[in-house]
C-alpha cells in the first residue's frame, strides 16, 4: 500500500495526461519512503507479521513489561519464550486506550512473566500490524501527496540546491522538505533515544 496514489498526485498537480504516470508513481514510492525515514516510523500495515523479541533486553521483569521496538497497531498473537500462548486477557497495551502500541505488560493476576527456555535473544515472539495505524493518517496522506508533488517539479526545477554569495564566494545549499510538509510530519516524528 501507498499513504497517497499517482491519481492523488495528478489531481493535486492539475495533470490530466498519463504522460507522466510512471515517474509520478516512482515519487510517490519516493515520498513514503522519505516520510518513515524522516519520522523513523511506518504509518501503514496490511499484513500481520511475526517480529521476534529478546527475553532479557527487551522486558524490565520488575514491572512485567515488554517493550516493542517498533511500532504496532494491531496484536494477533503473542507467545512467550517458553513456547506458551500469552492471551489478550493476560496483557494490557502500553498505551491502554490507544494505538500505536509501544509495550505490553503483563496483569499480575497471570502470574506469568516474561521468560525464555535456552536463548533470550529472540525469543519471544509477537504477531500483528507493525505499524503506526492499518491506514495512514490524513495529515500524513496529505503530506505525501504534497512531497510527491514537490519532487515531480523539482524535475524542472532548481530547488534541489539554491546559491548564496557570500565574501568567501558562492555557497550552494541543498534544499530540505518544504516546511508545511514539516510541519504535517513533526507530530509523528518518533524519538530514538
């Protein structure tokens, strides 16, 4: 899946002709590819997948969690790395109300706990939609569009680089994102730390 479309792009560019439909599907690739890098998060996820986590590195076992590394919008299954089911009913999200989730912790009343058989590395495993939600939010919609848009003029363009004067000579300066594209993504922009 796409956080935006050719069709999208065409629209918000005014173009009608399917001259330009390879390239603009290219930068639409393009876009979503900047966009999780510049926020170092996926806003999007179709399939669950299988992602394993350490027993040991991954849990604080004083408060019976397990942290996610990444992001995940939606849990199929979790199993623990003594080879047991952890139910629903066994765990609550960190956070509790909302997604993307970031930990799970374990209810006291399970008298579970985060465990491995002979390696901790890997051995837990966790099954849902690594993501920030199942469909990528408007603002970030928008934003896509908007950054594919902004590549394809960049085509015909100079704002790749712009040139400054300066006593020591010409300085050229690479372009960034443009800031209302900034300022759609910077409220996702994930901390890593």
């Amino acid at each position: 899946m796409a956080y935006t479309t050719a069709a999208a792009v065409k629209t918000y560019l005014g173009i009608s002709s399917a001259t330009d439909d390879t390239l603009i599907g290219t930068l639409v690739a393009a876009a979503q590819s900047a966009i999780d890098v510049y926020t170092r998060r996926t806003f999007e996820c179709t399939t669950a997948t299988a992602r394993l986590l350490d027993a040991v590195s991954d849990t604080d076992p004083t408060r019976q969690i397990l942290y996610l590394r990444d992001d995940l919008c939606t849990i199929t299954a979790v199993v623990n790395g003594d080879g047991v089911t952890v139910t629903a009913a066994q765990y609550v999200t960190e956070p509790r109300d909302t997604t993307p989730y970031h930990a799970l912790r374990l209810k006291t009343s399970t008298q579970t706990a985060w465990t491995f058989t002979t390696d901790q590395e890997g051995a837990i495993s966790v099954t849902g939609k690594w993501a920030y939600s199942a469909t990528a939010p408007a603002d970030v919609v928008q934003a896509a569009t908007r950054l594919a848009a902004w590549m394809y003029r960049a085509k015909d363009a100079q704002v790749f680089e712009s040139t400054a004067f300066s006593e020591g000579g010409t300085i050229r300066v690479r372009m960034d994102i443009p800031a209302d594209i900034k300022a759609l993504l910077d409220p996702y922009r994930r901390l890593v730390g």
